[in-house]
C-alpha cells in the first residue's frame, strides 16, 4: 500500500461519502420549476458499431 494508493482511497472515500445522501427525486415540470442541468457521456462513440457479447 503505497502513498499514491492512500490518497486515491482517500478521494473515493470522500467522494462516496459527499454523494451518499443524494437521492432521485421525480422532475418538476411547472414554470417555476428550477432549472435542470443534463450533462451526457459521448464514452460509448469510441466503440465499434456493434458491441461484442
């Protein structure tokens, strides 16, 4: 178990424990309802067109 190893645990752990309390909530579609960011992952273009089974 290295320093690197130490601290990478350490940002995980953090991380989880930052987020753990997060839940779903159903959207608010109302006009006064805040604003909703979307942030989407492009990961799957770089995958052949059909992907191994």
């Amino acid at each position: 178990w290295t320093p690197t190893h130490q601290k990478v645990f350490e940002q995980v752990w953090d991380m989880v424990h930052k987020w753990r309390d997060n839940r779903q909530v159903a959207q608010n579609y109302s006009d006064r309802a805040p604003a909703i960011n979307l942030v989407t992952d492009v990961s799957l273009q770089f995958y052949p067109t059909e992907l191994p089974h």
